[in-house]
C-alpha cells in the first residue's frame, strides 16, 4: 500500500468523526489521570498537554516486541533503527532531535551521559505497566531534554486482590523466542509485583554491503539476546504516609556490522524510591531517589576488546504540593543530578551537577483550567538557564475543548560533545526553543478525535565542522532549526470493529540551509482495527512513513513505506489463552536509515497462563 493510501485512510477516518453528533457518553475514561505532564496526578481533560497513554491492556492487545513496535507510526513520532532488535533506535518526537525528548522510568531520568539519548531497545515492554507520553517543551518541570516531550515508562505493579502468577512462551522466525513471567498482588495497604524476561533472537543481516574507504560487507545474521527483571512494592502506612520502591535490569548482547563484526554487551539498570507524607491537609509532601545505570562494552566477534562507555546517574527530587483550595494547587519543588562517567576513553571531565528549582500553578476557573511553571536550572558545565511554560484548557462544550500553550525547553551538550578527546568543544551553549501549540478535541458518544497544530524554534543546534587545517570534527552551536507539523488523531466503533487512526503532517527544516532535518518524515499515518468474536480477538494495523534523508545536505534520499500487521488472540478459559501475530504482512523491503535493512516477514505464536 503506498502512503498516499494510508493518508487517505487516516483522513477519512478523521473526517467521518468529525461530523459526529455529541453524546453524553464516551468510549474512552474521561477521568484518565495523568502525572508526566504536570508532575501531580491530574485529569488529562484539565491540563493544555497533548497525551498518549498506552496501558497494560494495550500493549497485550497489540503484542509489541519492544517499543519501537508500540510506538511506530503514531502521530508525532518517526523512529529511525539501525538493523533489528536490540539495535541503536532513535526517537525523534515532533522533529526535534533525537536526544530532544527526555525518558523517565517511575520519575527517574535515564540515559546515556556520553551521546546525551536514552537506549530504546533495550528497556523491556513485558516489564512496562504503562507509558505516558507528553508532546511538546516540559524543561520548566525537568530541566534538560525535554524539547521534543517527555516518555514516562512505568514498570508493572500488583492489581489483583489476591495473587497472580503469569507465565507466557513464545516463538517466531529467524530463531526467535521469549519467556515472561511474574508474580504479583495487593492489599488494602501493599501491592507488589515481581517479574522476569527473556528474548532471544538470531536476527537478520542487519546492513546491506556499502562501498568506499569506511564500506561495509558482512552478510551475516546479527541476534540479540536479553534477560530482564522488575520489582516494585508500594505500601500505606497511614492515610498520609506511603512509600514505594522499584528495580528495574535489562541486559543482553547485541550483534552488529561496522567495518569488522562486533557485539556489544548492554546494561541497563534503574533504582528508585519515594516518601509521600501529608502533614496538613493543604500539603502533601514527596522526596525522590533514583540512580541509574548505563553501560556498553563492545567486542569483535573474536573476542578483542575495541570500547565501553559507562554512565552513573544519580536523581534525586523534592516536590512540595500545597492545595490552595480544591481548584487551585501550587507545587514547589528542586531536583539534583549527578552524572559520573567512565570506561576506556579519558575525558577531561568525568562528571557533573546539576540543579534545579522550579514553581507550578494550576488553577481552574469553571470551564477554564490554565498551568504556568518556571524553573532554573544550575549546571556546573554551562551555568544557568530559565526556562517557562503556559497554557490553557477550555471546555468541554457539547463534548468540544480547545487547548493552547507556549513554552521554552533546552537540552545541554553531551560529555561527548563538551569533553571527548579532540573532538569536544568546551565553549558550546545549550541549545534552545520556543514552542507555540493551539488544539482541539472531543469526546462523543461514538468517538473521539484531536487536532494539534505546533511551531517550534530551537536556536543554537550543535552540528559538526571539518577544519582542514587540523583534520578534525569538531561541534559548534551553528544551526536554527524551525519545526511546523500538524497531527489528527481519532478513534470510533463501526459494525462492531474499534479502529482508531493518526495522521502527522509537518516541515522539519534547518534554517540555516533550508534543508530537511535527517532523519524526519514530513508524513506519516497509522491505521488500527480490531474485534471481539467471542473468544477470539482480530486486529490489525497499517504504519506509512513518508521519506526522509539521511544527510544535512538531502542527497541521501531514503524511500518511504508503509506496512500491515496481523494479530489474533484465542481465549481458551480463565487461565489458559493463545496470541499470535504477523508483522510486515506484505513482505516490503525497507529502511528508516541508508543502508540499515528492516525485518521482513516475520510472526510469532505465544502461549500464556494466569493464575485466577
């Protein structure tokens, strides 16, 4: 199917939803209840933020290997993958770079000091509860990253009253398998949940042979291999005291083709806990701790060590909520991060602070609800930096709200940007943006449907010149970059069938040069469906991306897709069920980046038990 097709899909649907009558009913949660975007547990009908939430249910329904499969085709988001699971994935949220977006795992900030992005590929889907994704700048909440939109990343928790075991076993082409598993309960005051995974892989060949002096030729298969395991516990000590704590470790091999055959040993790793305490009635009190691991060594095939790079981060916060009245809250709190790294190349810094304080007011007005917030962040490699928001949430009127906001973010320079041995630039500043978002929205008897319009300037972008001279790259905040897109979003039952469909149309240009941002579809579009049949389950989904490039200069034009997903669920009884899925149904040959091959037909068949 050509893009143009799944636009067209997308827009009907879209269209057809738009004529609906309202209704006093919706088919979705009104009272869905969000904290990334607020950093307080706010009904997502309150706050300007536009939000997608992917729930437990969601991600067993839709049977994703990992999160570039959950995530991939929704509106907003283009996801470049070099090679197949495990591979290096990159997400670019609406066109902002890909270490422009900000990943948290239950409140703690994760990634990789050294290139400044979080690692995908490898955070485990069968250990995630739930996923929140906030578009758009959130730095006067969390400082560095958040240009693009924040990913929260919740790790499974205990929901039944008495304890459940789960046990599911799958397998698929190119030697593939998996094994989940997990206990988990709650009481009145504790719930707990304790989990394991693996996924194994023998892969494909993940580049096709390039020429030249740095070309590439190993037609070999590239597995990937992963172990991971959560836990969490929360308890309630009184009405206004409670306390929890969570762990959560994936690590593996991952196989890759560079100018000899390499593997890479991953880990990560976070632990984080919090203290929640009410001491009046108008304050609720909460202190954070978090640290996290990031860690990739890198081997040939015959075993010589060729780097590692390795990252500590500590992350600590205290937030203070003082509930003015019951419509109007302020939240008062300071963040401290400590980044450490080491391995075997020297930098000349080899660590650094930071520190944050910011304020945030929500109020609601009847049918208006606004949210302000300012921070400042302290860094010890660049100094100061404001940042600020707001926005507005009107409505609902006959099932119609409107949104609008404006907001500053920044991200601050990687280690590998500022310090990595004759290439950093100790001299770059953060880069900087200003965002402007105008939505609307609504909720109907028969459906829902969003339209988001966004503009984002960011100023000072790092790129990468060549000095002849002394023959060497080196960074310097020499770009602008404006960023236009628009994205449709709706959903509706139809003969029985659920199908909900997103549409992202936007122009991400370099405005030094004019030129399209590497990496960036101006066009995508995604297409589910699925049903009930008793006991069985049917679904699907069409993904298209428009092309991108894969160099400043546009020369490198890489060939847009689209592709169709099968997936089907048979409920044997109470405990015993089977899931199966066909990824890439039509067999298209593609690449979200030259010369990176994609999987080809591919399914997998699983097994799954659970206790009563």
């Amino acid at each position: 199917m050509k893009f143009t097709q799944c636009t067209s899909l997308s827009l009907l649907g879209s269209s057809l939803l738009l004529a609906l009558p309202s209704a006093a009913e919706s088919p979705r949660d009104l009272n869905d209840i969000v904290v990334t975007g607020t950093r307080t547990a706010t009904d997502r009908n309150h706050i300007p933020d536009t939000v997608k939430i992917f729930t437990r249910e969601d991600i067993e329904r839709l049977q994703p290997h990992d999160l570039t499969d959950l995530l991939k085709g929704h509106s907003g988001f283009n996801i470049s993958n070099n090679g197949g699971k495990g591979k290096a994935t990159s997400f670019f949220v609406r066109g902002t770079n890909s270490d422009h977006v900000l990943v948290l795992i239950d409140g703690v900030k994760v990634g990789s000091a050294t290139i400044g992005s979080a690692s995908f590929q490898h955070y485990p889907v069968d250990q995630v509860e739930r996923i929140e994704i906030v578009k758009g700048p959130h730095s006067s909440l969390y400082g560095s990253e958040a240009i693009g939109g924040v990913i929260q990343i919740f790790t499974r928790q205990g929901t039944s009253a008495s304890p459940k075991h789960t046990v599911s076993l799958g397998y698929g082409n190119d030697q593939t398998y998996k094994l989940d598993t997990s206990i988990s309960g709650r009481d009145d005051k504790t719930s707990y949940n304790l989990g394991v995974s693996h996924f194994n892989t023998g892969g494909f060949d993940s580049r096709q042979p390039t020429l030249g002096l740095f070309g590439v030729n190993k037609p070999d298969d590239d597995g990937y291999l992963q172990t991971a395991l959560s836990a969490k516990i929360t308890h309630q000590f009184t009405d206004k005291f409670s306390a929890n704590t969570f762990f959560l470790r994936s690590q593996g091999t991952t196989e890759f083709d560079a100018s000899d055959d390499f593997e890479s040993d991953i880990l990560e790793q976070v632990f984080g806990g919090s203290l929640q305490y009410a001491p009046f009635d108008f304050w609720t009190t909460k202190l954070s701790l978090g640290i996290s691991l990031d860690q990739n060594e890198t081997f040939t095939l015959s075993g010589v060590a060729a780097s590692e790079f390795n990252t500590k981060r500590f992350d600590h916060s205290w937030s203070n909520i003082f509930t003015i009245n019951p419509n109007h809250l302020l939240t008062l709190g300071f963040d401290y991060q400590n980044d450490k790294i080491s391995g075997t190349t020297t930098y000349d810094e080899s660590s650094r602070n930071n520190k944050g304080i910011f304020a945030q007011y929500q109020g609601s007005f009847g049918y208006l609800d606004v949210v302000t917030s300012l921070r400042n962040d302290d860094n010890e490699a660049f100094g100061d930096k404001q940042t600020g928001s707001a926005g507005f949430s009107l409505g609902r009127f006959s099932g119609i709200r409107v949104t609008g906001s404006y907001g500053t973010a920044f991200k601050g320079p990687s280690f590998n940007e500022l310090y990595f041995p004759n290439f950093g630039n100790v001299n770059l500043n953060p880069e900087s943006s200003r965002s402007y978002e105008l939505g609307i929205d609504g909720e109907h008897g028969v459906g829902y449907w969003s339209i988001s319009a966004y503009k984002t300037k960011i100023n000072d972008l790092i790129d990468f010149t060549f000095n002849p001279v002394t023959f060497e790259f080196k960074p310097l905040n020499i770009n602008k970059a404006v960023i236009k897109g628009l994205e449709v979003e709706a959903g509706t039952e139809i003969a029985g069938w659920d199908l909900a469909a997103s549409l992202s149309v936007m122009s991400p240009k370099d405005s030094t040069t004019d030129k399209q941002l590497r990496r960036r579809s101006r066009r995508s579009a995604r297409l589910d469906i699925s049903r009930d049949f008793g006991q069985f389950n049917l679904g699907g989904s069409i993904i298209a991306y428009d092309h991108n490039f894969d160099d400043a200069a546009n020369a490198i034009r890489v060939a847009g897709y689209s592709t169709v997903d099968l997936r089907g669920s048979y409920t044997i009884d109470k405990r015993w069920s089977i899931h199966g899925h066909i990824n890439n149904l039509l067999d298209k040959n593609y690449q979200s980046i030259y010369t990176y091959n994609q999987d080809d037909i591919n399914a997998m068949l699983t097994v799954r038990y659970q206790s009563r």
